[in-house]
C-alpha cells in the first residue's frame, strides 16, 4: 500500500490543474443571480429608482452576453494543451519521484510540497491560456495602436 502514495500524490497533482480550469470554465451563476434579483427589485419600484435598477440591468445582462458570446466562438489551443500536458508529465514524474524519496527521508516532504505545489501552479498559470478567441488574432503582438 505504502508503494501507491507516490502515484496517488503524482496524479492529483498531474490532474487538478486541468481539473480546476474545466470546472471554472462554465460557471457563471452569479451574474444570473445577481440579474434575478435586479429583475425582482426593478418590478417592486417605481420613478427614478426603477429607472435607475433598470439600466443597471441592462448593463449586467449586456456584459453577460458579451461573456457568454465570447466563451462560445473560443477554440482551444492546441500549443497551451501539449504544454499543460507536458507540464503535468513532468511535475507529476518529479512528484512521484521525490514522493519516493520522502518515503525513506522525512525531510524530502518539504520537496514533495514544493515541487507538488509548483507544477500545480504552473498547471493553474497555463490554464488561463487555453483558449484562443477570435478578436485576438488581430492584435498586434507590440500592443502599439499603429500610429506614429
């Protein structure tokens, strides 16, 4: 049993940052919440407030669109998914390896944690590269608007 921990620690760290960005990737029930409780507010009032509740729910449902169209023309990046994987095979083997060793010297724990919690946040950094979207392709790289 003892000769499965290294394994086990070297897949959770190999697999929770993809992990991590797929259930992030999808959520947004905030803003639905928060755009509820405008709508229920907005009905209960009236005059200048009402008006007011009102173009503040214009606001959030136009930057909810804006979310939701944007996160439906993206496409993956296949150059950020060979990196993450290569990450995740690289740390996760470090991981099993330096496991190993801790398994004979209590003090190599304290690698198991570095080197565990770096690649988990390497794997976390890369995941906000995953996707490429449209708009961006025609960014110019130097961030200059072109003028002289």
């Amino acid at each position: 049993m003892i000769q499965a921990i290294p394994i086990i620690i070297a897949a959770i760290v190999a697999i929770s940052g993809v992990a991590l960005q797929i259930y992030n990737s999808d959520r947004d029930p905030g803003a639905v919440r928060s755009m509820k409780r405008h709508a229920e507010l907005a009905e209960k009032l009236t005059g200048v407030a009402q008006t007011k509740v009102l173009g503040l729910l214009e606001t959030e449902s136009n930057q909810y669109s804006d979310r939701m169209m944007r996160r439906a023309t993206r496409k993956v990046d296949g150059g950020s998914v060979a990196a993450m994987i290569a990450v995740a095979i690289v740390g996760g083997g470090l991981t099993y390896g330096v496991t190993l060793l801790a398994l004979n010297f209590w003090i190599a724990w304290i690698l198991v944690v570095l080197v565990g919690g770096l690649t988990i946040a390497l794997m976390f950094a890369g995941s906000a590269q995953l996707f490429k979207y449209p708009e961006e392709k025609n960014k110019d790289p130097s961030g200059s608007s072109g003028l002289v």
